[in-house]
C-alpha cells in the first residue's frame, strides 16, 4: 500500500514542458501546492526513488536538474520551470535579481553524482547514462570546490542556511540568529548580502560571520565525489573526498558529545546543537573509523536522544530547542524527514546493525503507512505535518535498504 501511494504522488508531481525560452524540462515537484518548482535535493531524492519504478523518469529529472544549471557547473538550489514565484513568494528565494531570474543563486546538499549513479545502475544501457553525466559532473564538482571552499580547507561553506536543506535547523541559531530565518525578514536581509557580494562566498566569508562549514554538506559533498570517482574511474575524485572526510574527522568530530558539529564564522565556531546532521558521516561508511560510527549509532538507538518510534527526529530529543510538531514558519527542529531515515540506516548496516538499520527502516514506513506522504512526521506518534503528496517521502520504495555506503556503478 505504501509503495502504491509512493507511486502515485511522484506521478501525479511530475511535470513537464519548455520554458518560456524554449528549454525543454520534466521533474517532480515536491509538492502540488506549496512547492511547485524544482528544488535540487528534492530531486535527487526523487530520481533514487523512480530509479526504483521508472529510471527513464528519473534519468529525465536528473537531466533537467543539469540543464537548470550554468557552463561552469553551478548548480541551483530551486529552478522555476513553468512558473516563475509571484510576488508574494519572490523574497523566499535566493536569486540574483529580485525578479525574473530563472534560478536562485544559491545551492542546496550536492548529491547529485549519488542519484546520477543510482539512476545510471537501473538504467542498465550498457553505461550509456553513466557516460553523458561526466563532463556535468565533473564541472559540478570542480565548482563546488572552487567557490564553496574559501579557506581551502577541504570543507565546502554555507552562506544561508537553507543551502544544506535544513532551513530553520536549531543548529543555526547560534550562528544566523533572526537572519536565520525568512519571518520576520531575516532571511531577506542575508540574501541582500548575498547579492550585494554578488554571490563571492570569499568575499562573504571574509567580512561577515553568517556563513557555515555544514556537517551534512559535506558528506553529501565526499558521497558524490566517492560516486563520481567510481563512474569516472578517475582516482582524483577519491583524494578529494578522503581531503573532505579528513576534514570532517579532524575539524567536526567531538569526541566528548560523540557527534560532528558544523563550524561557523570567520573563527570557525562548533555549532554544538545535536541534530541529525550530527550523525550524517554515519553513511560515508568505513572511511570514517568504525569506534566513532559506533558511538553515532549508539545515538541513534538512545531513546533519550534519536531513538524515536517513527523515523529519525531531525533535532535530538534531549535538545531544548526539540520542537517535533507542525509550525507553519519552522521546518527541521525536531520533525522526522524521510530523507534522514534512507541516508542513515545503509551506514549502521556497513556497522552489522542489521537489526537496528530494520527497526528505523520500518518506523519511517510506519510513519507513511499511518498519515501517508506527509512533508514530515511527528517521531513519537507518527502524525504526519506540513504538505501533502510530498516526493522525497517516495523514497520509502527504496527503504529497508537505503543508501549503501560504497555503491558499486555496474560496467
Ligand atoms: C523545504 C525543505 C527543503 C526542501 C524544500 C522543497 O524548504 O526544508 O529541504 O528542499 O522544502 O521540498
């Protein structure tokens, strides 16, 4: 039943047509009423999970993502196909302009090598998929490491919060405060810095402390280069990701909490909010070391904290700022989101929990399987919260298993 509602949102999301200017698109949209566009992570999540049903669906988003991208391999966090956002939504997005841009400016969690691979391996065209993305990816990756790395330090930087998908996340109260978040105008004040900068993450880095060395960027960072390194068959793009998780292991990890923190502003600051990007290095599976996996496992088992009954809280439950419930202006505090559950559960299956990977695995179904394709869910009681017919939670036809850390790209 769940994958059948799973099938049927992500059908009835799908859509296609040219732009005004003739470019030709075919994605699923998160959600039919709020959220109408093309959001990046949204459809990488989307693509692992038609990869399941229907690939050419997935191979077609994937494409189109690209396409909503530039020459020299930016890649943006929304694209307005069919419709550009009226004027009362236009301040929520991180364009250039104020009006009439295409895209915002701005990136969200880099993961796509990760969909490109799994799309590719359904695909079974004898590589063919595999092949078109290379040059796309590559330059994608390049990007990143070229503008989102000011200090050159391995560790790709945020400039708004939003560009890790975790928008309102307590963990970047501390670092944000009332810029944090888009009511009352904070957001729109970071944005206006963002342009005035003209989007020059050096420049930005340089003379302001609103700006973060996000913890789950950057495994969806080392994810995609280990990817693109196995589609590539290039060794460059493992140095890469090792430099990345080096950097995580080195700079984020904190041994007292047994959880990564993200590092904020100029003096590098750990955000120490535990939240379920805390444990993301969980699915970079045996390149982080197995003692460090097992004490984020432990967390996630720990009823106090992570262990809840419907999928993963994205904010522990021990944190003050914990909030699990609906609020209309406040996403990831404490919400359960079907992506966190399918990112986490391959990585504590590399550590032998089977049984554990299962028992999270069926509580993000449960949660489906009770309130349908919710935006996100209550993680005590399951309700489910925000839009309706939302895509990422299709990614359950991909749960048990999850990501597997290490997937191998078929010849
Ligand atoms: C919300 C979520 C973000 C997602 C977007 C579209 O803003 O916080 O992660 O990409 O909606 O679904």
């Amino acid at each position: 039943m769940t994958a059948a509602a799973a099938e049927r949102v992500l059908r009835a999301n799908w859509r296609e047509g040219r732009r005004r200017d003739g470019t030709p698109y075919a994605f699923t949209c998160p959600a039919q009423r709020r959220y109408k566009h093309q959001w990046y992570w949204d459809s990488c999540f989307h693509a692992v999970a038609w990869s399941r049903l229907d690939p050419q669906r997935g191979r077609e988003e994937l494409r189109t993502l690209l396409r909503a991208g530039r020459a020299d391999g930016f890649v943006p966090h929304t694209a307005f196909w069919g419709a550009s956002p009226r004027w009362r939504r236009a301040p929520l997005y991180a364009t250039d302009r104020v009006w009439g841009d295409i895209a915002t400016a701005s990136i969200q969690t880099p993961l796509l090598a990760v969909a490109w691979e799994r799309v590719a391996l359904a695909c079974d065209d004898g590589g063919a998929f595999a092949a078109e993305g290379l040059p796309a990816l590559r330059a994608h990756a390049r990007w990143l490491l070229r503008e989102r790395d000011p200090d050159d330090d391995g560790l790709l930087t945020v400039l708004l919060p939003d560009e890790s998908g975790l928008d309102d996340s307590p963990k970047y109260d501390a670092a944000y405060g009332r810029l944090a978040h888009w009511k009352p105008a904070g957001y729109a004040r970071l944005v206006q810095r963002c342009r005035r900068h003209r989007w020059d993450a050096r420049a930005i880095a340089a003379t302001s402390d609103e700006h973060v060395e996000d913890v789950l960027v950057n495994v969806a960072h080392a994810l995609s280069l280990r990817a693109l390194a196995r589609l590539s068959g290039e060794d460059q793009w493992n140095e890469h990701a090792r430099r990345t998780e080096t950097a995580l292991l080195e700079r984020c990890w904190d041994e007292r909490h047994g959880l990564f923190f993200d590092l904020a502003g100029r003096a590098e600051r750990p955000l120490k909010t535990a939240t379920w990007s805390s444990l993301a290095p969980l699915a970079l599976g045996d390149a982080i070391p197995r003692d460090v996996r097992e004490r984020l496992a432990e967390q996630l088992a720990d009823p106090r904290r992570f262990g809840a009954r419907f999928g993963i809280p994205s904010v522990s439950m021990s944190e003050p700022s914990f909030r699990p419930g609906f609020d209309a202006f406040r996403t990831w505090r404490g919400a359960a989101w079907t992506c966190s559950t399918w990112l986490l559960v391959g990585g504590l299956r590399a550590l032998g929990a089977a049984d554990e990977a299962d028992r999270i695995a069926q509580g993000a179904l449960d949660a489906v399987e009770r309130s349908g394709l919710r935006e996100y869910y209550h993680p005590r009681s399951g309700a489910g919260h925000g839009e309706r017919g939302f895509g990422m939670s299709a990614l359950v036809l991909d749960l048990p298993a999850g990501l597997v850390p290490g997937t191998v790209q078929a010849a």
